[in-house]
C-alpha cells in the first residue's frame, strides 16, 4: 500500500482532520463539553456582533472561519517508550514537542511538553495542540508501589496494531496519502478513547489514588484518554461568568494574567472535572474524576525580559490573592501587573513582546529609505508590527488547570525535580526553545523588511 508523492495529504490536513474526529469523540463522551462549545460560540457572536473592527481584523490575520477549532487538549502518559510511540504518532501530522514544564513544583509528579505545528501556514492551517505529560514513576518513595505501577504499566500497549503500521508507513514513504491518512486518524484516535473499564481492581486504584491521583489516572486505565480539550473564547471573563447557569461548575479563578487592554500570554479557565462511573477488575463499581472541559485567551509572545518581568508580579500577586474571591482576586491582580506595559507601543519598543513586522501600503511604495531604525518607520507609517500571538503553554497556570482538576490534597512534596534531559531522553529528541522559536519569526520579519526597503539585512 505505498503511495507516490502526488498522493500524500498534507500533515497540516491530517492535523486538521484528527483534531475535529478528537473533538466529536469528546462531545459523545463528555456531554457537558459540548455545552461549553455551544456557550462559546455563542459569546464569540455577540463579541463579533458588538465589535466590528476586531471581527474585520480576525478576519483578515486570524481566521476567522476557525474560530470554532480547539486550540488544545491534554494527555498523561506512563512511561517512555509510550511518550517515543507518541512523538512518531504526532509527527504524521505535523505536531512536534515545544518546550519543557516541569509540574513537579506545583506538587504533581509528571514534566510536559507540548505537541504542536511550528511554522506560521501551519499554525494558520490549524493550531491544536497536545499538553503532554509523563508520569514519574521514580518520584514516588514507596518501592512496592512504584513497582506495582510500573508493572501495570509494562503490560499495556496504548497503541493499536494499525496505527503503529501507518506509523512506520508514514515515516517510510515520509507521509500518508488520502486513505491512509483517513485509516490513520481514526487507528490514532482509539488511543485517546474513555474506558470505562480500568485494568486494575479497587484496591489497587485506591492504593495509587492515595499516593497522587494523577498516578491512579495514569496507572489504572488501557490508554491515555484526552482529559480535556479547549477552544477559544474571545471573552473568557464572560465565558467564565455565564458558566453556572449553563450547569457548569467553573474552577473559582482564571490562570495567568489579568484582562488588560494588550492580551499576554495566555489566560486560562476550566470547568471541574466530572465524577464518572468506573468499573475495576471483580465487576466492582467505582468512581474516577479526570475529564473536564477549558477555554482559553491568548495574547502576545513575551520575550525573556518579558517573562521574567509576568513571573516576578504573578508570584507577587499570587502572595497576595491566595484565598480571595473571584472579583476580589481580580481587583489584586490587576493592581499588581499595573507596573506591566499595557500599549503595543512600549511592549515594543522596552522589548517585552515578540512583533511581526511589515511594510504597510505607504512603505511598499516608497524607495531608498534608510531601514536601520525601525520604531522611525513605525512612526512614518512604512511599517506595520503585529504581535506574535503567543502558542505555548505556562506551568503556573497548568498547576492550577491540573489542581483544580485533581482536587486538593494527594499531593506529596514532588518539588525541585526538573530534569529536561530526562524528558527529551524518553522522547528520543530534544524539545524546541519555544522563545527561540518567536525570536527567529521577529527576526526574519524585520530582515523581510529591511531588504524590501533595499537597505542593508543585518
Ligand atoms: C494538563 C493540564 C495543563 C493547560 O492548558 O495548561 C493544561 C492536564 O491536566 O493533564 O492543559
Ligand atoms: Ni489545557
């Protein structure tokens, strides 16, 4: 079954494909997640409705016919060679590990990466990502236990024979063609489904669900199931509000920055996730909470100076919005990032935030201009900056998804355990610098500019 390459989809259309087959998966599984598209469809219309130039500008850069995608979902997995399989799996389309997260400081015993399209057509195309973590195992103190688990672990395979053939297919002939690519998505998909039966008994669920309720989730079940996906809202502070009388039950604060007039980073909220009913080895009944439904905001790219400018005041704000309420928290915040820049110009101009920058109309008509100072040309009118939207994830605020999500307590002390090298040693490469990854597109789009100018391209 070997196609020739006139055959072969492209990796962005497979993305494309699986990410809509994961989202109609999700919505027959979980009901309640297919309340919260319907909530932010709805609130995107009357955002769109009420603010004509932002729907104009989506339209023009941001495709506004995919606003109904998701952006992300999240999986847990047990061991390396299941995090290596995945990285093949994701490879076929187009989806590749950026960055590195070590959640071990919020008291969760896993590190992440995420699985995502690097370039700007891809990201256009589609720009679902998956958050994915690997359990450590070699965190946990009780030896019988990790043991146990690992063993539990060993005796699974979270792939099915077909995907690991258009896998190796997909490396072979470097891509899958129609068929292929079909058959692929939905062999990838079983990977990601819900079991309702897990592959241990009661005890032993009970006996992982005590030391962290992460391992439990990871340990008892046939596969990673998605534990959540998330579209994009374009008011998440509305989404959030309008959750309960929708019957959702909203985690009690937003992660990441405040609302500001200049979006940063990314903001973040979720509804908690849902006790299901589970059946264990015995056809003993139980229960197990791990799926929920999020949305998220997302604003510009920071550069290191900016992040660690949004670290420094979200630990100060954190100190002081510890325990307070919804609106109470928000006033806080806010108060506190009151020292963070908040107009493009400055962003831009103090080196906080990663632009993409053009010539604008003016600018492609004027000739032998001197491109050396490009904030003057701003200034002219020859060039336009754009904010590079931010595509990564933040660990504080994934603590915070995770917490929310887990419950509290469970949690031994995990932290100071950061090891990249141990993470990119599963997954058989290293992770991308996702800041060199912004850098790199300001760069080019500043030398696009000078050269186009006809001055010099440093
Ligand atoms: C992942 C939580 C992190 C996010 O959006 O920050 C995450 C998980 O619960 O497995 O998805
Ligand atoms: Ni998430």
């Amino acid at each position: 079954m070997n196609a020739t390459a006139t055959d072969i989809v492209s990796r962005d259309e497979i993305r494309d494909r699986f990410s809509r087959a994961m989202s109609a998966m999700y919505q027959a599984e979980v009901p309640q997640y297919g309340t919260l598209l319907t909530l932010v469809d709805e609130v995107n219309r009357e955002i769109l409705a009420g603010d004509t130039a932002l729907a104009e500008r989506l339209r023009d850069h941001d495709g506004l016919d995919r606003l109904g995608v998701e952006r992300h979902g999240a999986i847990r997995v047990g061991s390396a060679s299941e995090l290596a399989m995945l990285r093949r799996l994701f490879a076929v389309m187009g989806m590749y590990p950026v960055g590195y997260y070590d959640l071990t400081e919020a008291g969760v015993p896993v590190h992440s990466t995420a699985f995502r399209p690097i370039d700007d057509a891809a990201l256009a195309r589609n720009p679902f990502r998956v958050f994915t973590s690997l359990l450590r195992l070699e965190l946990i103190d009780d030896e019988t236990l990790r043991e146990r688990a690992a063993a539990i672990l060993a005796e699974r395979d979270i792939f099915t024979p077909g995907a690991r053939e258009l896998i190796e297919l997909s490396e072979r002939q470097d891509g899958l063609d129609d068929a292929q690519a079909e058959q692929f998505v939905s062999e990838a998909l079983e990977t990601f489904r819900w079991h309702r039966y897990a592959t241990v008994d009661l005890e032993t669920y009970e006996a992982l669900h005590a030391e962290h309720r992460l391992i439990a989730d990871v340990v008892c079940f046939r596969g990673p199931h998605i534990n959540h996906l998330t579209p994009r809202t374009l008011d998440i502070d509305e989404v959030q509000r309008r959750m309960p009388a929708a019957g959702m039950n909203p985690k009690a604060v937003i992660e990441g920055p405040p609302r500001r007039d200049c979006p940063i980073l990314l903001r973040q909220t979720s509804f908690k996730a849902l006790e299901e009913t589970t059946l264990f080895a015995g056809e003993r009944q139980g229960t197990h909470t791990a799926r929920f439904g999020e949305i998220e905001q997302r604003g510009v790219a920071l550069t290191a100076e900016g992040r660690a400018l949004y670290d420094r005041l979200l630990s100060a704000s954190r100190e002081r919005t510890a325990g307070l309420a919804h609106e109470q928290h928000r006033r806080v915040q806010a108060e506190a990032f009151a020292e963070f820049p908040d107009d493009e110009a400055t962003l831009r101009r103090d080196g906080l935030a990663f632009f993409e920058y053009r010539l604008t109309e003016a600018g492609r008509a004027a000739a032998g201009v001197d491109a050396t100072d490009l904030e003057a040309l701003i200034e002219r009118g020859l060039v336009s900056a754009r904010p590079i939207t931010y595509e990564d994830f933040l660990p504080v605020s994934a603590a915070g998804i995770f917490q929310s999500n887990l419950g509290e307590g469970g949690g031994a002390a995990y932290a100071g355990n950061a090891n990249r090298e141990a993470l990119e040693a599963a997954l058989g490469v290293p992770v991308t610098d996702e800041l060199a990854l912004y850098a790199e597109r300001q760069r080019a789009s500043q030398a696009a500019v000078r050269e186009a100018l006809g001055g010099d391209t440093a």
